[in-house]
C-alpha cells in the first residue's frame, strides 16, 4: 500500500519531470565533466599562446617563461580540481 505521503511525491516529482525542471544525474554529469575538459583545454592552450608573448614583451628566454608558465598553470589547475564544488557558490 502506497501511503499518501509517498503517493504525493510520485506526483511532484513526475509534474517537475514532466515540466523539464529535472535532469537526470548521469546527464548532469557527463555536461559538468565535459564543461571542466573544455575550461582545463582552454587554460592550457592560453600558456602556449601568451608564453612567447610574454617573453617577447619582457626581454625573457620563451622556452624558461613557457616551462614556468605551464607548471604555474597546472598547480592552479589541480588546485581548483581539489576544491569541493560547494565552495564555488550557486551561481546566483
């Protein structure tokens, strides 16, 4: 016997799937993963783009400013892929 209380969840939760305002866990997922992927790329790319400007720009050698840049680079990286995705806020 389905007790009222459940049967009124059934309900809610079929009208917000209904609505589209549910999205399932494993589709979630596989956009956030896709998301960093795509942010991390990006990152990375940024290092081999602005290390021989950098250099240029300041009179230095690009193969030392590229090796410093991208170590820098991958520390910040890690360090913002340790941090629980509760410390980044709602968004709001």
């Amino acid at each position: 016997r389905i007790e009222e209380g459940e049967l009124d969840k059934k309900v809610k939760l079929a009208f917000e799937k209904e609505q589209g305002l549910l999205v399932e866990t494993a589709a979630a997922a596989r956009t956030v993963f896709a998301r960093a992927r795509a942010e991390r790329d990006a990152h990375m790319a940024w290092v081999q783009r602005t290390a021989p400007l950098l250099a240029a720009e300041v009179g230095a050698d690009p193969r030392a400013t590229f090796a410093a840049l991208d170590r820098m680079m991958r520390e910040h990286l890690e360090h913002l892929a340790d941090m629980p995705l509760g410390s980044f806020g709602d968004g709001t």
